[in-house]
C-alpha cells in the first residue's frame, strides 16, 4: 500500500484518514506512524483519536502499565525517556542512552542511575558490577538470574 505523505501533523486522526497506521495497541492507546518527506514519525493516539503528545517521536513507541501507571518508551534524536498517559514526559531533566534491569538507566551523561517513574525522580549510583562465580561447566539460574 502506498502511504500518503503527511502535510502537517493533525490533532486527532480518525479512520477516514489514509496518512497513518496503527503499529500497535494497548488498553485503547494506539501508537501511530504518520508519513513524511524525511521519514517517519510516531505519537500515540487516546481513545478517541487525539493525539497525547505535540512532540512526535523517532521510532515505534512501547506501551506497558507498572505499578499502575501507564507508560511509554520514545526515543528522540538517539535518546530515550519514558511518556505517560497524558504526553508528558517522565524524567524530563534527563534523557537516556538506554534503560536496564528494574527502573534503570544510563543517562545522556554516561552515569547510571536508578529511575522512580511515579514521582519522576532520578538519583545517581555508581556503576553496577556484575559478578558471577561460575566458572565452566554446566550451571542453573533462577528467574532473577542468579547462579544456583
């Protein structure tokens, strides 16, 4: 199918339009990619077809719910942040070259840090050694990845 490039970016998409598609859904959010002349761009779509965001995003955007906020990874110009349900974003003093483990990240800075997505707050920590005394042979893990 070949795709209309889009003009403008609108404020609501309905199905009428042919300028976008859905690239994925959860609990009646949808992300979706709109057409222009450099690429594509990405924005989520509420129940009823309004756009969450102004600012539209480099890649497909993952939604998930945890510990009951919905959340969504973006990735702009190389970096990464989290947006909640209303478009805005969650650490907005930091952007992240990537994210780790459990409410982890590497900041645009190159430390690490441990995130907390319901107040927004970012605190530094030292970088995490990963030590493992396995030493050949055949082993277990458990589910936390722990050598048992």
């Amino acid at each position: 199918m070949k795709h209309k490039i889009a003009k403008e970016f609108k404020k609501r998409y309905t199905e009428q339009y042919i300028d976008y598609d859905i690239i994925n859904n959860y609990e009646g959010y949808r992300c979706v990619e709109v057409f222009t002349k450099d690429g594509s761009k990405y924005n989520l779509l509420n129940k009823q077809g309004y756009v969450i965001s102004n600012e539209w995003y480099d890649d497909e955007i993952i939604m998930a719910r945890c510990n009951g906020v919905l959340r969504a990874l973006v990735e702009k110009d190389g970096l990464l942040n989290y947006i909640d349900e209303r478009g805005s974003i969650i650490f907005p003093d930091m952007w992240f070259k990537q994210f780790y483990g459990i409410y982890k990240g590497i900041g645009s800075d190159g430390k690490h840090y441990i995130c907390d997505e319901i107040t927004g707050t970012i605190k530094e920590v030292e970088k995490e050694k990963i030590e493992c005394p396995y030493s050949g042979g055949y082993g277990m893990r458990n589910g936390c990845g722990n050598w048992f």
